[in-house]
C-alpha cells in the first residue's frame, strides 16, 4: 500500500523532475559590467545618460577604465544568456537544466564570464578563441539613468564547423526538448540558428526565435525568413502599428513542422502581452507594479522569455508561461541589470 502513497498524491509532487540540458539556448555572449559613474566620465566618451549603442573606436579603453575608476559588478549577460539565466532561476533543480552556446575570448573577462555562469547553474559551453577579446556591455550609471555600451568582439566569432558541429556539442543539442536563440545571433551564425531549428523540428521539438530589435528585421530579413518556417513561439516587443494584425500575419506564415501550430507572443512594456494562435488573438495585463519600485527596465523582455520558457520545459498551458513571463520580468525591473534574488516566488 505504500508504494500507492506517492501517486495518490501526486498533484502535490508536481513539478516532475526534469532532465539536465532540456533547454538549449544559443547566442552572443557578454559579460556585463556595471558601474555607477560620474557626469565626467560620460562627457569623456560622448555617452548620453540613458542610451544604448554599440561601442566605437573611441570606447575602446572605457572598458578598461571602467573597471580601473570605479567599483564594479560583473554579471552574465548578452540577450539569450540572460533569457536562459533567468529560465534556470526559475527552474531551480536541476543545476544545469539550461545549456548555453557562444564565442567568447580566451582572457580575464572570458575567465569571469565563466565564473558567472556557472554561479547561474547554466551549463554553458563557449567557443573559446584567441582573434577577439570577450565581448563586454558596460552599464554606466548615474542616478536613473544607464548609459550602455555594447562591444560584441568574440561573440560575432562564433562558427559552426568548430562548435556547433562538434560530436560532444552536438549531443547536448539533441538532448534538449526546447531551443531559444534571440534575434541577434542572425547577425553572427545564421547557419546555426538553421541547424539548431531543423533538427529540432524533425524532431518535434520546440524551436522559439525572438525579433529581437528592429534593425534585424530591417536588415537581417533574409536569413531571418529562412529560419521563419522552423520557428514554433516567436517573441517580439514594442512593435509600433497595429500589432494584433502583426501577431496574426506572422503566425500564419508558411511552417515546416505542420504538428505545432505557430504562436506569436509580443510584450509591449507596460501594456498588455499579446498571443496570437491558430484560432485567436488574446490579451494578457502585466503585472502592475508601483513606479517608485521601477529600478531598471533594460533586462524585462529577456526576463519575459526566461520565465516562459521556465514553464514551457514543463509543457505547461501557454497562459501559465505567459504569467511565468509576466513573473520573471516583475522581479528583474526592480533590481538593475538582470539580476534576481536567490529563489523565485512564483506559484
């Protein structure tokens, strides 16, 4: 009789135990630094105070100086690692439940990034190269306001034929039931994020994109609508004209895996989080949360899609990974960078 005990009691057990690497994620890899700063050192390097851009030749030793002139944090950062980081929070037990890929360099920061990761339970497996240094996001603080400055470098290396493909890689891809890859990574290794989602839908896996910014669908259109066929969930945020109408189209477009109808969920920062399936187009509210509590919105859509794809693994209802969303990204606005504390408290 006793053996019967568990059953019985089976809801109450819930969340079934998962396997190591079910969620693989792929992408640019940065390590974030954050500071808080002073009006100087902005004017030093032309840095608007709340402003996100890419680094240039004349931000080059920020990075360095950064880290000389002032107290810093380091976390892992970079859209998808972010996105993973945040599913693993969530997730808990087991440690490394999240795998992640990309290109970082062989030095202090990259031993930092490492170190990060790994303090995230994020089973993340780079490719290490000597050409460029470890890509970096230093967050300059003063007041309300961060100044972001992005220097991508090793994580625009990445290359398929010296990672992607290798045997012991490879195994890991398979072993997940559901990949996300931010819009970004189109810009560095299309021919990854290719095989990474047909191998998932021969499979019948679960393979989520992110629009990530305008700019990718601008000028990255073409590689993204070759991915577009294998793309199961596809994320998106602040989208300007009609975005219902938006969501509708891009879930009809063309797909390969014909046994997963497409789903399209758009955030809109504050306003309502739009899913479009086969059948409809709903609304969903965020959680509301006191504007004085708002420390730093920056990381909300990467938290969003961490905390969907937390309950997604589970192969929970799209409106629990949607309140997971919701969940996560509550939490991240009113920490800064993306940050969360020990344990979500998400039932």
């Amino acid at each position: 009789m006793a053996a019967e005990e568990p059953r019985a009691k089976k809801p109450k057990l819930e969340p079934a135990r998962l396997s190591e690497n079910v969620l693989f994620g792929m992408g640019n890899p940065l390590l974030d630094i954050c500071a808080v700063v002073d009006k100087d050192f902005l004017d030093k390097y032309g840095l608007k105070p709340n402003d996100q851009i890419l680094a240039e030749e004349k931000h080059k030793e920020l990075f360095e100086e950064l880290v000389k002139k002032f107290k810093v944090e380091y976390h892992a950062g970079g859209s998808t690692q972010n996105s993973v980081k945040v599913a693993q929070w969530m997730i808990q037990s087991p440690y490394k439940a999240a795998t992640f890929f990309g290109c970082i360099g062989k030095d202090k920061f990259g031993e930092i990034l490492k170190k990060k990761t790994e303090e995230a339970h994020v089973d993340a497996h780079y490719y290490e190269q000597t050409e460029e240094p470890t890509g970096t996001c230093a967050a300059c603080i003063t007041s309300d306001n961060r100044s972001l400055v992005a220097n991508l470098a090793a994580a625009n290396c990445y290359k398929k034929e010296k990672h992607l493909d290798v045997e012991k890689n490879w195994k890991l891809v398979e072993r997940a039931n559901v990949y996300y890859i931010a819009g970004f990574f189109l810009t560095v290794s299309p021919e990854s994020i290719l095989k990474v989602a047909s191998q998932a839908s021969a499979n019948n896996k679960i393979f989520t994109l992110n629009l990530s910014a305008p700019f990718i669908s601008q000028f990255y259109k073409e590689p993204m609508m070759k991915v577009m066929p294998y793309v199961d969930i596809l994320f998106g945020n602040e989208m300007t004209e009609d975005i219902k109408e938006i969501a509708k189209k891009t879930q009809a477009l063309p797909k390969v895996n014909l046994k997963r109808q497409r789903v399209v969920v758009f955030t809109q920062g504050k306003d309502d989080t739009i899913m479009a399936t086969e059948n409809e187009v709903k609304s969903f509210p965020v959680l509301i949360s006191d504007q004085s509590e708002i420390v730093d919105t920056n990381g909300a859509g990467d938290a969003f899609v961490g905390g969907f794809l937390s309950q997604l693994v589970y192969d929970r209802p799209l409106t629990e990974c949607i309140r997971a969303g919701h969940y996560a990204a509550s939490v991240i606005i009113k920490r800064s960078g993306c940050t969360f504390p020990e344990k979500p408290d998400f039932h």
